[in-house]
C-alpha cells in the first residue's frame, strides 16, 4: 500500500517539517497490523515527495481470529495491496501532529495553502470513478484516475475496481491528510476494524471545516461508518446539529426577534391552533410533530385526547430538554408516558422511527434547511415516512413588507435559509405532491394581506 505526497512549494524540503519526518531518513514504525514506513524518494528544493508505505501483515490479522471464524477470504484478499482503511490509521499514526495542523519548526506554513498533490497507487473505488471525483472535486482537487485491469495478461476480463489516482490541490497539509483519512475509507467502505461511537468523534474531528457543507455528506457519513446505520444516523445530527445551532442565548435572542416581529399577531399561538384544527378535522389518529423545538404544538397534541400517540422529533438535543420539562415527561404515570416519544433525528435522513405516524406536521421548520437538501426531506419524509396526513408551514417572504423596521432582504430569523414567496411555496409543494402522489390544499395562517397574502402560508397534504 503506497501512498505519496509531493509539494512543489518552495524550498520543497520544507514538507519535511510539515510533516514533522526529516527527508534525509527512513522512518518505520510498527503497527498492531504490520509495519509503516515514510521515506522520500525525492527531496529537492522544487519537488520534495513523500511516501508512507504500509506493509500490511496479512497473516498476522488472519492468526489473530479464533480458527472457527477464518475463511479464505481472510487469507485471499486484497489487504496487503490496497489503500483502505489500514491507511487510514497509517496516516494518523504517521503524522499526527500535520493532521492536527501543527508544524514545530513551520508553524505558518502549516497554515497556507500549497500546490500538494497526493498519489495513491491502487485505490478500490467501490461506486466507480463517479464517486471519486463526487467525493474529491468538491473539495477543490483536479483528479486524475487510471482503472486498473483485473490482470494484465487478460485484457478481456475487464477492468477492476481499483484506481491508480492523483488529486491535485493547492491547499494546507493538514487538509489534505485529513481529506485522505476520511475518505480513503469511504471509497473502499469495509472497514478493517469494530466501528464504535468513538469512531463518531474521529470522523467529526477529521471532517472538521469541511465535511458539514460537503454536498456528499450523508453518503461520506453511511459509508464511513459501514454497516452501523445507527451511528451513520447519529453522526449525521450531530453535523446537523452544527448547522441549526441548539438554542442558547444567542439563539433565545434571536428567537425574540422573530417574536417581536410577528408578536402584534401573535402568530406562533394562531398557526398552532390552525395546526391542531387541521389534524382533527382530518381525522388523524397519531401525530409526529417534526421540529419540535421546545414542543410548544406537541404539548398541544398531547393534550388533545383523540390522538392516540403523540411524538416530536428536533435535531437540536437541548431543545428536547425543555420540551421534556415543558410536558412533564418524567412525573407521567407509564400509560401516560406510552402516549408520547420524543427523540433526536435528522429530517434529511430515512428514519424509522417517523414512519407508521397517521399525521406529521413541519411547522416553521424547512426554511431552517439548507435548500439543496430539500429533495433529501422529501424523500425521507414523503418517499419514506408516508403519513397520510403531511402539514407544512413556512413564512410568506412577500408579508415581510409590512414588518416595521424590518430592512428589506433581511429574513425573519437569522437561521432561515430562504423564505418563499406564495408563488415559490406552491411551486416546492405542487411538485413534492406531484412526485410522491399527494393532493394538497394551501390555507393561510394570520391576516391575510389584500395584495401581499398572509404572514405564513400553510400546505395539506394527503394522500
Ligand atoms: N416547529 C416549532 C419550531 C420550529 S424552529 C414551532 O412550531 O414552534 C425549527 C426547528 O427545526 C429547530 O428546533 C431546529 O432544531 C429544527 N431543525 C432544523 N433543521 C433540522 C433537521 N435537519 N432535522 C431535524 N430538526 C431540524
């Protein structure tokens, strides 16, 4: 398993520092699964290049298993050979402090971008080129990718899964070690060891500035912690998390804002009650309240004695908290207690847990997403969860106008991604109902503007 890093910066010996590995020696070290090596088959002062090579013991990982549990596979495969996760660890192993984006003697060229480019000889790429240049372009590196026959000698077999690749980039080295640590793994997907939480706060940490606006995120995160859907999930809110902060003072302030701006109206209390009035009178017998927040709404659907179980789900953990106060959750007598769920989920994300709900409301809540991952919503909500019964509501852009004091093409919340005027809500929600066979009305909510519309618009959906 070879992997190269080479610079052109100037003096080009200097990755000798950034990599805290002096270009004059060879450096090995063993690992629990063999052994590493960096080295540098070329120190120059225009081109310095570095090589880890991991010289994987096969035998050794096979030796370690209980004879019951050895196949061929675990004496025949393609470990010894390829970039996989083992290099991964080589990486970290290797060099820990240029991933951390320290330098001892070249602590400001640590932090600079530089023409680096790194060269892994055979890479699987099980997902193709395709999802190597998805996984790499984004991030701002020129890719270059041979496939690699299945053998040499029988052109006629085809092409094998794995890739001679060089990425190019000007960038910091710890970028590019930390890009290759994540994602190495995820282009070859098994990864060599138990995928425990910890390995949550590894991928966060490596992922840090750039995996969270990463438009491959949710497959990086699935991928990267293999066949653990559950952590993926779990992984994956608390990037999100990231993105709508949990509500501290900041937030509480900015909440207030909103408030204020729609207080005359009092609109937060009259779009729940609309809310409430639209599920009874369709007859909904189980209501999931998407968003929670602090479980204003759910406390009313809980306390609404024909639905028959009750949930709220939000990103925000701290939100939950005081939702949890809000309903008492812990002085309720157990059948109380069987009436109501709520946990922590990602809207953008399949989940289970949503579907098997006769009703979901999304109340004030898509405009808090990012717009491109708003076909992932629907697929999570209307091509997965299914209720029968689906409210959304979201601000009307076009009221903003009467907002006092309100600049125009400020949003309402500073946490709002977009707001929609009436025309680009029923452009969204024709579409979403279109795609996923729903009929939907649109009703308003709060006074409803002669030539400007309501303060918010609401859409019905059902199926
Ligand atoms: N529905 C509430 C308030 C909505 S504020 C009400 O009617 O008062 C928006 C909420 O959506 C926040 O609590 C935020 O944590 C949550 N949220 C934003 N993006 C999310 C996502 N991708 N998945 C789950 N919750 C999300």
């Amino acid at each position: 398993m070879l992997l190269t890093i080479t610079t052109t910066h100037r003096p080009a010996t200097d990755l000798g520092f950034l990599l805290a590995k002096n270009p004059a020696r060879t450096h090995s070290r063993k690992l629990s699964f063999g052994a590493v090596h960096v080295f540098y088959p070329e120190a120059g002062e225009e081109r310095c290049t570095a090589a880890l090579l991991l010289d994987l013991d096969a035998l050794g990982l096979v030796r370690g298993r209980g004879r019951e549990q050895r196949t061929l596979a675990h004496y025949v495969n393609d470990r010894a050979y390829v970039a996989s996760s083992f290099m991964s660890v080589a990486i970290a192993r290797s060099f820990s402090t240029a991933l951390a984006g320290r330098s001892k003697e070249r602590q400001k060229l640590a932090e600079t971008a530089i023409p680096l480019s790194a060269e892994i000889a055979v890479l699987p790429c099980r997902g193709g080129e395709d999802l190597l240049r998805r996984l790499f372009e984004p991030l701002g590196y020129a890719v270059a990718a041979e496939q690699l026959p299945l053998d040499d000698a029988f052109p006629e077999w085809g092409p094998s899964v794995y890739f001679r690749v060089r990425l190019e980039a000007t960038c910091r080295v710890s970028e590019i070690l930390n890009h290759l640590y994540v994602l190495l793994p995820v282009l070859d997907r098994d990864k060599h060891y138990w995928i425990g939480r910890d390995e949550i706060d590894k991928l966060l940490a490596k992922g840090e500035g750039w995996l969270k606006d990463h438009p491959e995120r949710e497959q990086i995160v699935q991928r990267y912690m293999g066949r653990k859907p559950s952590l993926a999930r779990e992984a994956l809110m608390r990037l999100v998390a990231e993105d709508d902060p949990a509500p501290d003072e900041t937030d509480a302030a900015r909440a207030a804002e909103e408030e204020a701006l729609e207080e005359k109206i009092s609109l937060n209390d009259e779009r729940h009650r609309t809310v409430l009035e639209a599920l009874k009178q369709a007859g909904a017998s189980s209501v999931v309240d998407l968003g929670c927040a602090e479980g204003r709404l759910l406390k009313r659907l809980y306390e609404e004695r024909s639905f028959e179980r009750v949930a709220g789900m939000d990103a925000s953990i701290r939100s939950l908290e005081i939702a949890a106060r809000r309903l008492y959750l812990d002085r309720m007598t157990e059948r109380q207690r069987a009436r109501i769920d709520l946990f922590q989920g990602a809207l953008t994300y399949r989940d289970r847990r949503i579907a098997g709900f006769d009703a979901a409301c999304l109340i004030e809540v898509i405009e808090h997403l990012d717009p491109a991952r708003l076909p992932a919503l629907e697929q999570a909500l209307f091509g997965f969860a299914r209720p029968r019964i689906l409210i959304v509501t979201t601000p009307n852009r076009e009221y903003n106008a009467l907002f006092k004091g309100m600049p125009q093409d400020r949003l309402r919340h500073r946490d709002h991604r977009f707001e929609w005027t009436r025309e680009e809500f029923r452009q969204w929600a024709g579409g979403a109902a279109e795609r996923n066979g729903y009929a939907v009305r649109y009703a308003t909510i709060g006074e409803v503007d002669e030539s400007l519309g309501p303060p918010t618009q609401m859409a019905v959906f059902t199926q």
